[in-house]
C-alpha cells in the first residue's frame, strides 16, 4: 500500500487516542484544554495522512505536533498573562504527606515551567521516550534534549524544595 487511508487514521486514533490524550493533558495542565488540543492535533495530522509513510508509525508525527500546538499558544498567552494580571495569583501549598496533593503540588510545578522544558520532561519521563526519541520528536539534537531536562529538574526541585521545606518542618 503506498498511502495511508482513512481506515488507517481511524485504527490509529481508537489504538492511540488515549495515550495521546494523556501526553497533552501533561503538556498543556490541563483536561479540557487537552482535549482541544488533541483535537486540533488530529485534525492537522489527518489533513496530511495520505502523505505519511505507511511503513513508518505515525505517532512520533502527531506527538511533535501536539508539542508544537502547546508551545504556540504558550507564546500567545504569555502575552495575555501579562497584559491582564498586574500580579501572581496565590499558589496554595500542599501538605507532604499526602499523595495526591504532592501529584497537584508536581503538576502545579511542571506548568510553571517553559514549554520546552515542560516538553522535553513529559516525552522522556511521563511518555518514557529515549533521549534521541524525544530529539527526534522535538525536532532538536540530543544534547538540547539532555541540557533542557537537566534544567527542567533542577528548577522543579528547586521550586519544589520551597514549597514543601516549611510544611515539612
């Protein structure tokens, strides 16, 4: 077969949908807004389906898009961020002994970060994605990949040392 059909975006979303759906909620925050972007995703990933190589698999395409998409809209509402709140709103603390607030606490932490970094660390430790897997999927070399991540971590247990240091005391 020398293309994709439709058949073959139909089998991929039910075979895929969910896992995607997980990446974007990691990369954007947020459920609602996962679903809009995976949406999206999908709808741009079909408009060129017939051109993508049946032998090859089609979500490393349809992930870089999806990293693609959250990156975009960061950059647009980072400018709508600042031009509407003069200042941060309270960020609420979360007690260390509790499993699900430590995850809110972590979640919190990971959005606060740029969305390369916040990238890079959902495909290599939420999406298990090797290093050159999540180059490839970033469209970056592997040393972008290694550096990213290494800030990424610092900066979240940096913050996440302030956080929960004074509830730990």
């Amino acid at each position: 077969m020398g293309r994709r059909d439709d058949g073959s975006f139909v089998e991929f979303v039910v075979a895929r949908g969910d896992a995607l759906q997980r990446t974007a909620a990691l990369l954007c925050g947020a459920h609602q807004d996962a679903e809009d972007l995976l949406q999206t995703a999908l709808e741009k990933a079909y408009r060129h389906w017939g051109r993508l190589d049946p032998d090859s698999d089609p979500e490393p395409y349809v992930r870089r898009i999806l990293v693609n998409l959250v990156i975009s809209r960061a950059r647009r509402w980072k400018v709508i961020r600042e031009i509407q709140m003069a200042r941060l709103p309270e960020t609420p603390s979360a007690a260390p002994h509790h499993s699900v607030e430590l995850r809110g606490t972590l979640m919190d932490e990971l959005r606060k970060l740029g969305p390369r970094q916040r990238a890079v660390l959902v495909l290599r430790f939420w999406e298990d994605l090797s290093e050159a897997e999540t180059a490839q999927a970033l469209g970056c070399s592997v040393g972008t990949v290694k550096s990213q991540a290494s800030r990424g971590l610092a900066r979240l247990r940096e913050r996440l040392d302030k956080n929960l240091a004074p509830l730990g005391s």
